[in-house]
C-alpha cells in the first residue's frame, strides 16, 4: 500500500475502518465460508477478530526497518459505548497513538450516529448514510456503493476582501456555490459517459445495480462542495479571526448560510450534496500565493510564505490549550455533513498509554465532534531511528533527521511539504497533554 502506484507517483490513500467488537448488524448473521453459509455467526469470532486488531498494530506500531512511519492504510477506530478500555487490543490501539498517533477516532460515545450509519472514505469524507436509505437496498445494499464523485473548494478569504459586508459576502458566496454545482453536475455527466463506455471497468461491475435501480452508476454518491480559509475571511471582512466571538459566529452564520443552500440543490436536482471541510494539503498554499499576486494587501496567513487556514480551523499560531480549542471547534465542525477532523497535533509522543486512552474517551465524552486523532510529532535517524519530537539532528551521531508530522490527513516528511505548509509547520504551536486538566473535565463531564 505504500508503494507509488498512482498518477503522479503517488501512494494509493487508503483508509481502513476497524471494528473491535462484532459489528451489530452483523453479530448474528452466519459466516460465509466458500460461498456457503455455516453454522456459526460472526458473533461468535470476538477472539479472532482481536488477534486481527493486534496483529496490525503491532507491525503499525514497529514501522519499517529504519523506524519510519506506515503513512498507509490510515486506520480509524470507532469509539462506541462498549469499546473495551483497558483491554489487550484497546491498549494496543493506543500505544500505537501514543507514539505515531496514526488512527482517526470516530465519535459514538457523544451523538446521534450509529457505527453503521456512517463510512469513512478518503481522510476525511465521512459520509451520513441514513439519508441513503431511503434509496434502496437499505444500508448492506448501499453503504459499500457511495463516496463523493468530486470536492469543489471555494476561496473564501478573496470574497471576505472583495465583500463590502456581510451581506454582500454571502451574495459572493452563493455565486461561487452556484459556479460549484454547474461544476459537478457536469462531472458527474461526464463521469456517467465514462462508466458507460467502459472506462472505468471495477466501478461499472460494482455500482451495475445501482444502475439497475436508479438509472446511473453514481447516483448514491454525493457532490461535494469545500471551504478553505474562514478564519482569513474573517479577519479580512471583519477583522477578527475565528478564535474571537465575533469571527466565530460569522462561522457559523456562514456555515448554516452554505448548508441551507446545499439542500436546495439537492431539491432542486434529486442529488445528493454535502459540505466538506476540505484537507486543502496544496490548495491553501496556492490559493493564498494567486491572491497575494493580486491583491497584495489581503489578510492570508504566514510571514515568510502565504497559506491559508484550512476550512473553519483555529490558526495554527492560536496559543490555545486543548480543551478551550475543542470549544472553539463543537459546534462548527458539527455543521459539516461529508467530514472534518480535529487534529491535536502533540510536540512529542505520550508516554503513557491509559493517558492517551483517557483523552481520547474525555474528549468524545464532552465534544460533539465527529472526528478526533492525536498527533505527535516524531524524528527519524538513518542510523538509530525513531526519535521523539523534533529533533533536526540525531543526538546520538549528529546526522540529519526527517521530522515527521501529519501534513493535513495523513504524515510525511516536513522536507517533502509544499513552502506554504512548511511555514504552517513553523508557526505552529502543539498542545500539552495535561492529565490534571484531563481529570478535571472528566470530573465536570460526570457533575453536569
């Protein structure tokens, strides 16, 4: 999997979700063994399936032969109210965070969601399935069979320098969601064409009966639409970034604005939309270096190159602790309906393994957010390997180091980042895991 076999000589991104106990619609369901049904249920494999869980991270965990980092698959996790804390696979789930920080975390404890409902695609696109079950073949029949054709990311730091007010800023928005929807629409004319014509050969096999039912091979999947750069819109219309009252409700305004305007499309069309905060790893450098070419006064972020903030994020210079961000993050990220993650990006690994767990259970108790992952920032020495923190050189042989840290979804080597996220990764300050402040938000957690 992390070998380049992609256009552009890149590694397949590939995510894969794990249940840790029997999934519930499944648990009662007889395995299939040769294409014949036996007389055991999937219920009944709980030890198998946590010599599976083990098995991968423990080579996770290892790395590759130098100490370097698996970037593929990304494995996410879903914390449910039986997940088994404390257990052999649970600790080992989280000492494979504790060093690496690899896994996403997806939030059953504190919503309305059940595992089933939700599939995780890509590093971010978390797609809400009750809305497709409507649409045939419940979720078995749809779940494996949607995604997203396409992600359109909508500039929003030019409209907050070019907008007058608030108003006008909305009436510039909704133009460029109107440029976004033209846009996908005739993707996903296109994309049917493709399928047709037999371009896509494993796309047309898999999707032939949602053909059948609906009359085209892309009928359950969502056109998605993205923000890059609310905080840099705020400060331009505003002047007051995102971590302010202020900012953080025009957010929210603007959030609900988008979310309202996507649902009459879907009216309007019968196809699905959804609201993305989009990953943005090249996007944020480049839109912000067009629009320092042609408007060199507008508000972006970085002092020696221009990047913006991705989606609704705090600045990455924010000087916040992990608690008051989360916060700050609740409700917005609550608003996006195909997938945003919270990353608590770590100066150095976690030592202790119940303290990793601990928040992660704290934070899907008391935040609604839908996605949460740990993220460390490790060093790897040719000669002597894995190295916490950043270190640039190796205090063992003085050799060069690669500084490892999560470029958006997923790690690569600092030296690999485009200008603009390389400067994001200078100016940006990392949480203390605190376990006192831990204790106390669990404390308050059980008061109220």
């Amino acid at each position: 999997l992390n070998v380049p076999t992609r256009v552009g000589f890149q590694t397949p991104f590939v995510n894969l979700t794990f249940d840790v106990n029997p999934p519930v619609p499944m648990k009662g369901e007889p395995v299939i063994v040769g294409g014949k049904r036996q007389d055991t249920v999937y219920g009944d494999y709980q030890e198998e399936m946590d010599l599976l869980n083990m098995a991968f991270c423990e080579v996770m965990t290892e790395g590759d032969a130098k100490g370097r980092i698996f970037t593929f698959p990304i494995p996410t996790y879903n914390i449910t109210p039986d997940f088994p804390w404390g257990t052999p696979v649970a600790d080992r789930i989280m000492a494979m965070t504790a060093k690496y920080g690899i896994p996403y975390f997806a939030n059953f404890l504190n919503s309305d969601l059940k595992p089933e409902d939700v599939r995780s695609m890509c590093c971010r696109l978390r797609l809400d399935v009750r809305e497709l079950k409507r649409r045939g073949g419940g979720l078995f029949g749809a779940n494996p069979l949607t995604g997203s054709i396409g992600v359109v990311t909508i500039n929003l730091p030019r409209l907050g320098y070019l907008a007058k007010d608030e108003g006008e800023f909305l009436t510039l928005l909704g133009e460029k969601m109107d440029l976004a929807k033209e846009s996908l629409v005739l993707k996903r004319k296109v994309l049917e064409q493709f399928t047709e014509q037999g371009l896509y050969p494993y796309s047309r096999f898999y999707l032939r009966h949602v053909k059948e039912g609906f009359g085209g091979y892309w009928e359950n999947h969502f056109n998605t639409i993205g923000i890059v750069g609310m905080h840099e819109a705020a400060l331009n219309l505003l002047g007051e970034g995102i971590e302010t009252d202020t900012g953080h409700s025009f957010a929210v305004r603007v959030l609900d604005y988008m979310r309202a305007r996507m649902q009459d499309y879907q009216e309007e069309l019968g196809r699905l939309f959804n609201l993305e905060a989009t990953p943005a790893e090249g996007t944020s450098y480049r839109l912000a270096r067009l629009d320092k070419e042609a408007y060199p006064d507008i508000i972006t972020a970085g002092d020696r190159e221009p990047y913006y903030t991705n989606s609704t994020q705090l600045p990455v210079n924010h000087g916040l602790d992990l608690f008051t961000a989360l916060e700050n993050q609740n409700d917005l990220q609550q608003k996006y309906t195909g997938g945003t993650v919270f990353h608590a990006f770590l100066g150095e690994r976690i030592t202790d393994v119940r303290t990793a767990a601990e928040v992660v259970k704290t934070v899907f108790s008391n935040f609604r957010l839908p996605y949460f992952s740990l993220t460390p920032t490790f060093s790897v020495c040719p000669e002597h390997g894995y190295l916490t923190g950043e270190q640039p050189l190796c205090p063992q042989c003085g050799r060069e180091t690669e500084i490892w840290s999560r470029v958006v979804g997923y790690y690569r080597p600092v030296k690999n980042w485009n200008k603009g996220k390389k400067e994001e990764f200078r100016e940006r300050c990392t949480f203390q895991v605190e376990v006192d402040r831990v204790a106390q938000t669990q404390v308050a957690a059980g008061s109220e």
